[in-house]
C-alpha cells in the first residue's frame, strides 16, 4: 500500500517518513538508505566538517541513491565562533540540492535564501507558535516536534497528542509528526491527528546502516521509555539524551548546583568532541548522546527496508482491519 499525502507529492517519496536531520549519525550513508527505501533520508551538513566536504557528501549520497534526498542546516548558539553557516547554505544551494531542513533557531535570514535557490524548506518547530511564523516565512513543510522528541524538545513541554491535532486546526500548510515516533501505529495515528507524516530520528538509529556502533544500538534495545534525562532546564535550553553515566552525572551537579548552574559547569561532560569521541570508541557511557523515549518501543535493529516496510504494513493493518472495523452503521 502507498499512503499519498501532500507532503509525498510535494517531496517526490512514496512513504510519508523522514529521517530528522542529526548531529553525528546524520550521514550519506544513512541518509541514502532511507531513501533507497522510498521514505526521504536527509544528513547534517555540519556533520561534513566543513562547507567543502559538506559538497562532497552530496555528491556522495547522489551515488548511493537516485531517490530524493535532503540536508539540514542547524543553526545553534555556539561559545566561541560559529560555525560558517552562510558558506553552509551556498554549498548546498550550489550542489542542487532540492529539499533542506533547518533547524535550531528562526530561520528568517535563510528560509529567502533557499526559496529564491528554489529549494523546498522543511523546518523543525517545538511550538504552534513558531510553526506559524515559520509558515509566514514561506516554509513549505513544517516538521512539529512534541515534547517526546530526542534533542531540543524547547521549554513549553507540548506533548504530540496535544500538539499534531492543534496543527490542524491552524496550519494551512503540511506538517510532518516528530517524536516519540516508532511503529506503524503511530504513523496511522499521526495521519488521523491531521498530519501529512512523520519524522523519525531515534528509530533510524537502531538500524545496520546507522554509523553508531554495535554498543549504542545494543542499549537501545536493552533500554525502556523511562531511559532518558532532560538537561539544560534550568539553563532554558532543554536537551534530552540517553541515560548513561555522563548524563547521569550532569543531573547530579545539576540538582547540586540548583538555580545558580552556568553552561561552564558541565561543558566538560556535554561537548561535542566528547560526544563523537565515545562514538568512536565505542563507548555508549563515554558521552552524550540524544534519544528520546521511543526508545521503548525499539525491541530490533532492522535495515532500513525492513523498518519502513514495517511502518507501511503495520500502519495499513491499523487504519483496514482494526479502525475501519468499529464503524458501525447506525440502526
């Protein structure tokens, strides 16, 4: 069965999924084996490096797949020099991509930028609000993430049961259902709320094509929904990650610490260097890293095909064979 929403036709895939754009597992290789499956893969341009190297992963992913494809541009405060996030944008308009994803931050100053390139613009709000900004900014696809997303699920705690149906209500545009998001039931619930699809992050983690090595995934598996921490909440800049030692370890100092906690208190745990360090040596409790509570949800680690495969037949079965069955004519 081939689900048809706007977002389908308007993005050129046959499955109404997309891969989130993140930091770290956010690759060509990964991006490219979403797509090959007819959902739409999407890797981080900042994950390149560089905006040189960010060139040659688009060419890259253009030989793993001839399927459409999208990168994301975060934009995030940073302590010391940002990114060169102008030089971002120019590499991926001048590498033709089609669909990009921001991220981050208001994206007034590239939503023109991308539109005048002639680039279809997906971007990420934790809020109806910025939803609606975004959407008079010319966004094309709005990608809503409830408070069950891994990563910055924002300071408002706006659950997707709530969130989705309030979407309809007043987007004109499509939106996309971002987390929390892990079978096929919830794809068909995300449709019945109102929205054209949904974005998976943590789930397209657990996959054979995910970069993440065996010990990460293996804890995925291992772990339930209550296996996640919120950081940052007093710094109002809510992250949510794993449970592991590292993040436990930034609770403790901040319930330590209470009102009076600065950044500079747990940069030494959070780093990104940190981060990518453990992945890299294959150490699940050797940094942080984002997760949301889906992953209770997650009992394998399938390839890609198998998981979207799985999302299209669970969420037909739901709609023809258990919703369909309790409408009953009236006497």
């Amino acid at each position: 069965m081939v689900f048809q929403t706007r977002v389908t036709e308007m993005l050129g895939i046959d499955h109404p999924i997309v891969m989130g754009g993140m930091t770290g597992c956010g690759t060509p290789e990964l991006a490219a084996a979403v797509s090959n499956t007819g959902a739409l893969g999407i890797f981080c341009a900042h994950n390149a490096g560089s905006p040189a190297k960010c060139r040659e992963w688009v060419s890259k992913c253009r030989t793993l797949t001839n399927k459409p494809f999208g990168v994301n541009l975060t934009i995030l405060p940073t302590m010391g020099k940002p990114p060169p996030y102008e030089e971002y944008a120019k590499a991926i308009i001048e590498s033709g991509v089609k669909i990009v994803e921001t991220a981050g931050s208001n994206p007034k100053k590239w939503i023109p930028i991308f539109k005048k390139a002639g680039l279809i613009c997906i971007h990420k709000c934790v809020t109806i609000r910025h939803a609606l900004k975004a959407q008079k900014l010319g966004v094309d696809i709005i990608s809503l993430d409830g408070f069950e997303c891994a990563g910055h699920p924002g300071e408002d705690d706006i659950g997707n049961y709530i969130l989705q149906a309030k979407g309809a209500k007043v987007l004109k545009i499509p939106f996309i259902c971002s987390g929390g998001v892990g079978d096929g039931k919830q794809l068909a619930a995300a449709l019945a709320l109102g929205a054209d699809g949904v974005n998976l992050g943590t789930r397209f983690c657990a996959t054979q094509e995910c970069n993440w090595k065996d010990p990460f995934k293996t804890r995925m598996v291992q772990a339930d929904e209550r296996d996640t921490v919120l950081m940052f909440r007093q710094l109002h800049n809510s992250a949510r990650v794993f449970k592991n030692a590292v993040s436990s370890e930034v609770q403790r100092i901040e319930k330590e610490k209470g009102t009076k906690i600065q950044f500079k208190d747990l940069a030494h745990l959070v780093n990104g260097k940190r981060g990518r360090m453990a992945e890299k040596n294959s150490d699940p409790d050797g940094g942080i890293w984002s997760a949301g509570p889906v992953i209770g949800l997650i009992d394998d680690i399938p390839t890609c095909a198998e998981l979207v495969d799985r999302f299209i037949t669970e969420a037909e079965e739901t709609i023809s064979q258990r919703l369909v069955h309790m409408i009953k004519p009236k006497l």
